[in-house]
C-alpha cells in the first residue's frame, strides 16, 4: 500500500485516479482548493493552492499533480511544477504529472504537436505550458523519480466512457487506433495511472495510454 497525495483530486483526470487508488487499498489524501461537497469514504482531504505554496509532503510515498493551466491556473503551473518536483525529490516521493494530448509525438523523432503550430488558438496555451512543464522535467537531473503522463486525445469530461478493463502504453509517441482514433475513459485512464504507481515501468520519463 502507498501513500499518495493527489493535488487536483477533484477534476476530471485526478478524481478518477483517487477512486480507483482508494479502491485499491492505498492510502490517498486529495488537495483542492476547496473541499468537495461529495466525498469518497477512505479518502483525506486537505485544502491548499499549488500556485501559492506546495503542500507537506511529510510521509507522502507518491505526489499526482492534476492540475490544467486554465483560469487562475494559467500561465502559473510550470513554476508550480518546478517547486513541486524539487519538493517530491526532496521528501523521497515519486511525482506523477498529468500532462496533455499535445506534448506526445506523431511519429518517432518527429516535433510533439505542442511544437508543430499546429495547436488551435484556444488550446495553444494550455498545451504550450504543459509541454513546457515536461521540457523542465527532462531537461533537471537532480529531480528524483518522475513520470509526465499523457492521455490519449480524446480524453475529458466530454467523452466518458465506460470501464473497459484495459488499455494500451506508449512513451512519447501517440496512440491511435485502426480507424485512426485516439481516445481512453477516465476509469481507464485512472487505472492506468494506478498501475504504473504500483508498478513501474519509468523511474524519469514520458508515458501515454490510450486504447
């Protein structure tokens, strides 16, 4: 059992990852800036703002950052980040993020689509600054154990989905399948992220799932 810290437990990526690590047995505490009015039994909940101070992470075996840099978030998260890193590396804690669609690859070698231009206007910040996030984290080799995960395209609130017990992995190339889609759930996704908790494949990189 682990402990694990979910920082943006209450939107879309981290709600799903705290219930099926509470689910799981492992000890999960959620921090959101504001409590929830729905609750999951076996879950502790603290209140705090990554973009003003990074939470104790005292005792803390997994830190999940699942935050997006929209609203007040905007153009705040890649120095949050940053601290946040530093602090897991420094407390022995592994630290997962939840990144976007738009930092993975086309193809082998080729720009991630956050770099191409090729980003909608409306998405093109968010994808910019999470891209960036992933570019700090590659680029700091004093950070301990790390992994920066991407999500298939079609992947949100917008497209849930039902469970369906399985998923496919990919590092920095995208997923797509036969018809050319690119989707995973959100139960999907959560256990995906939960497995690579327990299990790891990475100790510092990019990792995708997507059916």
């Amino acid at each position: 059992m682990a402990s694990i810290l979910v920082i943006g437990g209450t939107g879309y990526a981290g709600s799903h990852i705290v219930s099926e690590a509470v689910s799981r047995g492992h000890e999960v505490t959620l921090v959101s800036r504001n409590e929830p009015a729905e609750k999951i039994d076996g879950v502790t909940y603290r209140t705090g703002d990554l973009t003003e101070q990074v939470p104790d992470l005292a005792g803390i075996d997994v830190v999940v950052a699942a935050l997006s840099p929209r609203g007040s978030n905007e153009g705040a998260l890649r120095g949050a980040y940053g601290s946040l890193a530093k602090a897991a590396a420094g407390a022995g804690a592994r630290f997962v993020a939840i990144g976007g669609f738009s930092s993975l690859r086309p193809a082998e070698g080729a720009p991630r689509f956050a770099e191409a231009g090729e980003i909608p206007a409306e998405f093109a910040a968010e994808a910019t600054e999470m891209n960036a996030i992933l570019g700090d984290l590659l680029a700091d080799d004093s950070l301990g154990e790390w992994v920066f995960v991407s999500p298939a395209a079609e992947f949100g609130a917008y497209a849930p989905g039902e469970k369906l017990g399985h998923y496919r992995t990919s590092h920095e190339v995208a997923l797509f399948d036969a018809d050319g889609k690119s989707a995973i759930g959100g139960a999907d996704f959560g256990a995906a992220v939960v497995d690579e908790i327990e299990k790891p494949t990475l100790q510092r990189g990019q990792i995708s799932f997507a059916y």
